[in-house]
C-alpha cells in the first residue's frame, strides 16, 4: 500500500498534516501527531502494515501492540477518506 498521489503531506515541530488535492473526493484536513506522521511518511513509499509497525517499532519506546493497534486503527481511517493506494 502506498499514499494516494491526491493527498500531500506536511510536518511541523507540533503537528502533521494531511491535505487533499482538487482531484482527490476527500474536502477537509487531517491533523495528527508525531505518530501520524512518521506513518505518513512510510507511506511514500510502497510497504505493508507489518513493515510500518517494525518502524515505528525502531523509532518510538512503546509496547509493539500498542503501536500495531495505533497503526491499524490510522490506516481504517486513511482507507476511509481514500487516501492509501492498494
């Protein structure tokens, strides 16, 4: 699974963002965290959601079926708006 190309990304010290393009159906904003974030940015490239929780797994000290249950519950969300490319 990948980003959709409708949808841009952008990181500040605080927040992240992602917003759609005109040709993407979603009309709105999604912010998030640090969490969100870092998921997003896997999400350039093509990868799975196991590879995203063994990442985020590396980056973040938390429980591994914390951050698997973060990472399923933002990928429902991003399916959702159509933001992922499967």
């Amino acid at each position: 699974m990948k980003l959709s190309s409708k949808f841009i990304t952008y990181n500040s010290r605080r927040d992240s963002l992602l917003v759609p393009t005109g040709n993407a159906d979603f009309a709105g904003l999604v912010r998030g965290n640090k969490t969100l974030g870092a998921i997003l940015e896997l999400l350039k490239t093509d990868t799975d959601e196991a590879g995203i929780v063994r990442a985020l797994c590396a980056r973040f000290d938390a429980p591994e079926a914390v951050i698997a249950a973060d990472v399923e519950k933002a990928l429902a969300e991003l399916r959702k708006i159509g933001a992922l490319e499967e």
